[in-house]
C-alpha cells in the first residue's frame, strides 16, 4: 500500500531534482494543480492515472521507487539530469524556491490597442463599457476567520 505522506516526499523529491515548482510540476503532466497540492499534503492518494504521467514524463523515476520507495533516484546516478521542455530553468545566481502558492498567476501581458484587430476593439470596448456591480468582498486571514464587507445598494 502506498503511503500518502512518503509519496509526497517522493514527488517533491523530483521537484527539487529538476528545480521545479509544484504548478510546473503539474502543468508539465497536464494534471491540475490543485492534485499535486491535495498530494503533496498527503491529503490524497495518487491516482493510477497520474502514477503513470509522471513515470511518463520523467524518465528517471522509477515506477518501484516511486510508489514504494524501493530502488534510487534518478535511476542512473551517472547521466546529466535532462529538465523537461517546459520546466523553467534557474539562471546560475537565482534561488530556487519550492514552496510556491500554487493559486497564483503570473501577470497578464500588457496588450496595445494597435496590435488589435478592429473585431477585438470592438470586442474589447464591449467588454470594458459592460458595469460590473461589486455585491460583497470577502478577506480570508492566515489565522482561518474572515471579514466580509457588504457592498451599499445605490
């Protein structure tokens, strides 16, 4: 039986041998994020299905190693570590966090209007003259209460 908790180490052990954050880590395996959250707390077992993607995508993981801890990683100790396409690389002087929030999103790029073709300005114009009315705003806190602030009807 597969330990939730060693399976966790074990993925994270991947992630740090290839300088990866959780959300690289399961973008590249085309699986949610929030699975490789839930996983890596130990608060769900892996799936055969996901087992499976990352022996796919990581060829130096072990299947035996993997679920059961049995073996070594990477599974030759000689040859370079291939990072997959998609893993971001880190530059020679940058720190490699692994702790990252996996809910965050990188900002948007900024477009320019003069990029756009005349059905997107006037896509855009539709979309940014459309009021949005905001009802309520909600403040989650570290501690785990909340604020909640009901907007005035006007």
């Amino acid at each position: 039986m597969v330990n939730n908790i060693d399976f966790g180490n074990r993925i994270q052990k991947i992630m740090n041998h290839y300088a990866i954050s959780a959300s690289s880590f399961a973008d590249y395996m085309g699986v949610g994020r929030s699975s490789i959250s839930h996983i890596l707390s130990g608060r769900n077992k892996p799936s055969l299905d996901f087992v499976m993607k990352i022996v796919d995508a990581y060829s130096d993981v072990d299947l035996q190693w993997l679920l059961y801890g049995k073996g070594t990683f990477p599974k030759t100790q000689n040859n370079p570590v291939e990072v997959p396409p998609s893993a971001p690389i880190p530059e020679k002087n940058s720190t490699v966090t692994t702790a990252q929030d996996l809910f965050t999103h990188p900002p948007a790029e900024e477009i320019k209007s003069e990029d756009l073709t005349t059905s997107e300005k006037k896509l855009s114009s539709a979309i940014i003259s459309t009021e949005q009315k905001i009802e309520k705003i909600v403040f989650f806190y570290a501690d785990g209460t909340f604020s909640s602030y009901q907007m005035k009807k006007t």
